[in-house]
C-alpha cells in the first residue's frame, strides 16, 4: 500500500504523513506548527499564507513540486481578486495536499514567530574605522587656476588631512561640481582605508558638514541572522534586528544545504538570493528604528560559517560538502557591498572576516577575536553550539580548533515535541526526584508552570512544543532523577511509579505536558540529543589531547544556544568537559561582537588574520581517536571523563563500572539521588 504523503513544514522542522486531501492548515495543526488563521477557514484573513519548496529534498526522502497541491480553488481566486496572493503563495486553509510536500510558513505572516536573542552587548571598544569623515573648505574656480573642481577637493583634502594620494570612486566624479557648489565650497569627505599600506579611497561626499556615519555588523548563522546597526563616530549601537535565516526551507543543517545545491542546478542561486533578500529586510528595519537612511551607511562587516560564508557571496559550497573540504577563499574579503546585492551608499564597502577551515568559519574566527583566548594564559575552551559546532581551545601560546556536526537536534529538529524558540515553547523544566512531576516555564509567560497565573497566560500563548535549552534539561534532569540510565534508556520499570512513563512499543517516554499539544521525550529523543552532545564532545576531547591537558580552566558558550543553556545542565548530560561552574559562562553572541570590533576598528582586522594564520585546525575525521571519545561521549555524562567539579554542586548517579576502559573507570562511585 502506497504511503500516505509525506509533509515537512519549515522553519519548524515538523513533519508528519497525512491522507491526499488533508488540508494543509489541519496537517500544520496536527502537528504544532503555528499557522495564524482568524477566518475560520473561510479564506478572508489571509493569515495562513504557506508556499511550497520546489525540488529533491535528498535527506528528508522528499520531492517536492507545487503540483503536490491541489489546484486553486474558488476561495483562493476571490482572496487574490480582491486582496491579492503574493506569488508563490498558497491559502493553506483552502488548500489540500496531494503529494510530498517541503511547506514554508513565511515569517512575514507569524505572529508568535522565532525569537531571535541575539542582541549586541555594551562593550566599549576602541575605534579606529576604516571609514574617516573629513571636513573641507575647498578653494573655488579661479580663471587664473585652471585646476578641475575634483583636483582642488583632493588638494585641499592633501593639505588639511594628508591624504596626498587619494584615489576617487567613480560613482563620485559625475556629482562632484554639483556637492560642491551645494555645500558653497565646504564638503565632507568619506574616506575609506582599511590597511595601513592601502590608497585611501573617496568613496562618499556631502555637502557643509556631515558629523555622523554609519556601519554595520552582522551574523549570519545557519538558523538566525543578527545585525547591529553602530554609528562609526561614537562606537554607539544605534539599533539590533534579527531574523529567521531563510535558508532553512532548502535544509536544516548545513549538509542538507550542500546536498540542495548538489541536487537542484539553481539550488545556490536560490539560497544566495534568499538570504540577500533577508539582509536587505534587516537593512531597512535598523535603519527604520535608527532613523538612519540606507545611503549613510558607509562600512559593514559580515561573519558566518564557511556554508553560510560561501553562499552569500554567490559561491558553490559543494566543495565543502565532502574531504578535504576545500575553501574557494579563506582569507578577508573586501568587495563593493552594491556587487553583492546589498545597495546602500553607492561607496559603501563590505568586510568578511577570514574563515579559519573548511567547516570552522568567519563566525568562529570573530568569537575568537571577541573572548580572547589568543591574549590569555589560563587555557580557555570557547564553543559556538548550533547544527555545526565550532570549537576553539587555547592560550597565549597555541590555539587549535575544530568543528562537530552536532546536527539541528539542539535547535528543536528532530526531536519529537521540539521547536525553535519561540512563545509557547518549553525552555526551563525541572523534575521531582520523588514524584518525578515537572514543573517548566514557557516563553512568553512569566510564573512556572505550578505557579498562579501560569494557567490563565498559558491559554492566550499555548504550549506548543519544546526548545533546545529546555531539551538539555529535561534529559539532564530525567537522568537526576533516574528516570534513564548513563547509557541513555528510558527505564520502564518507573511506570510503577508514575503515570508519566509512557509505553510505545517496546521503548518508553516521559510526559512532561498533556494539553492540545502533547509534549513528550521519547527515547528517540534522548537518543538524537546523546548523538549530538557525544559529537562535540569528541572533539573538545581531540584538541585537549592535541594540547596535552586534561582539564580546561574557562570555558564561553557562544551563539543564541549558548546564551540560553544553563552551563549545570550541560555539564550534567557531558556537553562540555568538567570546570569550576563559576568559571563557565555565556558569552552571548560573541561573533557578532567580533563583527562589531572589525567594524568599528580596523586593528582587529589585522589582529584576527593574523591569528587565524596562526590557529591550527584539527580535521575530526581523520583523527583515529574521535570514535573512542564519541563512544564514551554516549554515556551521561561520560563513560570515563570524571566530573569533580560538577559533583560539587549536584549529586550524580551511581556509575557503571567500565571493565574495558582505558583510565579510572570511572572514579568513585556515587549513591543515587539528588542534593
């Protein structure tokens, strides 16, 4: 019997099989995924506006086409008669499934939409632009000099500013008379030199006095975007704004992007386009909330990972999809920010920071710049946890570094009852070791769940589902509690003791919520979260073996994830190695800071490259170690790692002990329960 059609909603990742003729709003429902509709189905609102995504979806086994729909009905033509359907768009209360299908819920229609927290923090930076802003009293025409208008604003530029070798935008030279005889002969120039050793460049002019310029700084990651709008003059962020990265209808982690473009010839323009559509909305927004027009923004610096790095600037990542995984370019990069579809002031450049490998990025190298590890001597571990993470582990003396593909599960994929952050999610949860009852905290509502108030907040937002730093807990917790072993299995013998413990099959799982959503942690669950936590910690492992230490003295966890996981929690499931938990933190979003630097000063510029000449990259796969810490990675929270710091502050399970493995086995063994 032919399957039901298989159904994939993005940027969710919830997915399900549904009969041919199920509507597409009672599928997304089924499943949890927030589609707005306030007609009732009756095609007036307009609120429920999916589009499909056409193609070969290799990792999900699934082909997609706009023709797995049915066609438009007699509600959808009136709606588009009367109001108008953006191309592309489909009602999905109209609208019924006929085939496999990769539906993208458009974030311009979402209300209760992802939370993007990825804020810039308030630090001060010294600032030495590559952007100057030069004020000028220009000598006018005299019949005697019959030197050009241009030639006299570069000669007066040489006398005041020392710029005796300027070179001149040529955007610039049909407008210079017309500036000049504006301003009545005074002007500010925008001059742009990046490296000491460069030609300064006149890339803008304004008429009388100009005292403020403007640049951005911005992250793209492979699920949010994150850009902060500063002035170059005072260093202030003017305003943040994040998004959604669009990218994730075409794959929710990197390689399901590079097997798009492998598998659909115009898959790279695709994504290329999309995400220069996203930047462009950032674009307008900082600019809406600062005041600011486009045209004043005279600098801007970009970090990503090497994917999202590579097809941003229009580039096929499809080498970086298999060994050796070669970079097209690793180095900055500086280009004309109109040639990449990024139209601002007509002069305004763009910087991209050096990718440090094939899958250890500029985004790495700006979190590096950021914490410092470079200009310390304790040795510090800095971990950006997203779908790829990157490691970097050093001090003053050597840094190394390396990347786990920790997978989307951390982000919500996957994950049975999971979802990206976002009003209705699940993110705190604790269980009691006695009752093995939760208690949890919801975005969007303020008391926990068995607090007042929770119940009536609760029905306004809803509880749908469950983010990343609630997964990390919820799993640390069930193994506090007892509820699965260090290996990870959910035990049935706890149905004995609670109604919590739920059978499927021959597995078990734990009910944290039964309302209209119910939400559960499935043994799938936990083992999706151990495959991943198990990832990156194999190669923390491999770059303290190559640095010869057995322990770390701080550890940053960076990135949206990182700011939000409570560093207890991950050092009970054996995310990160042990450390004196004072000396864990969240270092927020710490490429974004690094952007920030470079944008506001360019000895950063030269500081990260020269740094990342320096670092050294540890290739995972080919280390004959990875599979052995992987292994015992597996294990809650690790097979043979002892954690003394962590037992000072939590009682662990009693250990197994591990006949064949190398070192202690273990440690001291430790009672069972909780403090």
């Amino acid at each position: 019997m032919t399957a039901d059609p298989l159904v994939l909603f993005m940027p969710s990742g919830k997915r399900g099989r549904f009969p041919v003729g199920t509507p597409v709003l009672d599928a997304a429902r089924q499943l949890g995924v927030y589609v707005e509709s306030v007609c009732g189905g009756r095609a007036t609102c307009g609120r429920c506006q999916v589009s499909v995504q056409e193609g070969h979806f290799a990792k999900h086994g699934i082909t997609s086409a706009n023709d797995h729909l049915s066609p438009f009905g007699p509600k959808e033509e009136r709606y588009d008669r009367v109001r108008g359907l953006p191309e592309g768009r489909r009602l999905s209360c109209s609208t019924q499934i006929l085939g496999d299908l990769v539906v993208d819920v458009p974030q311009d229609t979402v209300i209760n939409a992802q939370v993007v927290r990825k804020a810039a923090d308030e630090r001060v930076f010294d600032r030495n632009p590559a952007i100057r802003m030069c004020y000028v009293e220009v000598e006018e025409p005299d019949m005697e000099k019959p030197l050009g208008d241009l030639d006299r604003l570069k000669a007066a530029l040489a006398a005041e500013w020392h710029f005796d070798d300027l070179d001149v935008d040529f955007h610039l030279i049909p407008k210079v008379q017309q500036i000049l005889r504006k301003g009545e002969w005074k002007v500010t120039a925008a001059i742009h030199k990046d490296r000491d050793d460069d030609r300064a460049r006149l890339v803008a002019l304004y008429p009388g006095l100009k005292n403020e310029a403007y640049g951005i700084a911005c992250d793209i990651g492979s699920t949010t975007i994150a850009m902060h709008l500063s002035s170059l003059l005072s260093g202030r962020t003017v305003a943040s704004a994040g998004t959604s990265n669009p990218q994730i209808r075409f794959g929710e982690d990197l390689m399901s992007r590079v097997s798009y473009v492998m598998m659909n010839p115009d898959g790279r323009e695709a994504m290329t386009l999309a995400v220069r559509e996203a930047l462009n909305g950032l674009i307008d927004k900082v600019c809406a909330e600062g005041g600011v027009s486009r045209s004043d923004i005279l600098d801007s610096v970009f970090v990503g990972n090497p994917i999202m790095h590579h097809l941003f600037l229009g580039i096929d990542p499809t080498e970086l999809g298999g060994a050796p995984f070669a970079l097209a370019v690793s180095g900055a990069v500086q280009v004309r920010s109109s040639e990449i579809g990024l139209p601002m002031n007509e002069g305004t450049r763009t910087y991209l920071l050096p990718c440090i490998a094939g899958h250890v990025g500029a985004d790495a190298a700006a979190a590096t710049l950021s914490e410092g590890p470079h200009r310390q001597e304790e040795m510090m571990l800095l971990v950006d946890i997203g779908t790829n993470a990157e490691i970097v582990l050093g001090n003053s003396t050597r840094v190394v570094a390396a990347s786990s593909p920790t997978g989307p599960a951390f982000e919500g994929a996957e994950i049975s009852s999971g979802q990206r952050a976002a009003p209705g999610a699940i993110e705190r949860i604790r269980i009691d070791a006695e009752t093995l009852e939760p208690r949890f905290r919801v975005i969007g509502i303020e008391p926990w769940s068995d607090e007042p108030g929770f119940a009536d907040a609760a029905a306004a937002t809803g509880i749908t589902g469950i983010c990343g730093s609630a997964i990390i807990e919820v799993i640390a917790e069930m193994y506090l509690a007892g509820l699965i072993s260090e290996d990870g299995v959910v035990d049935g013998a706890m149905v004995e003791r609670s109604p919590r413990i739920l059978q499927n099959g021959r597995t078990f799982s734990y009910l944290v919520h039964d309302g209209e959503q119910r939400i559960t942690v499935t043994q799938n669950d936990v083992r999706a979260i151990q495959l991943a936590k198990a990832a990156l910690y194999a190669g923390v492992k491999l770059l303290m073996d190559k640095q010869g230490v057995d322990h770390v003295d701080r550890i940053g966890l960076a990135g949206a994830f990182g700011t939000f996981i409570d560093p207890k929690y991950a050092m009970v499931l054996g995310l990160i190695p042990d450390c004196d938990l004072s000396r864990v933190k969240s270092v927020g979003n710490a490429a974004g800071t690094g952007a920030r630097m470079c944008l506001l000063n360019r000895g950063y510029r030269r500081e990260i490259e020269e740094t990342v000449r320096r670092i050294e990259k540890i290739e995972t796969a080919l280390e004959p170690k990875f599979q052995e810490h992987f292994v015992y990675a597996m294990a809650l929270p690790n097979k043979v790692d002892t954690f003394p710091n962590l037992s000072t502050v939590v009682t662990l399970p009693e250990r197994k002990a591990l006949a064949d493995a190398s070192g202690d086995g273990g440690g001291r063994r430790r009672r069972r329960g909780r403090e």
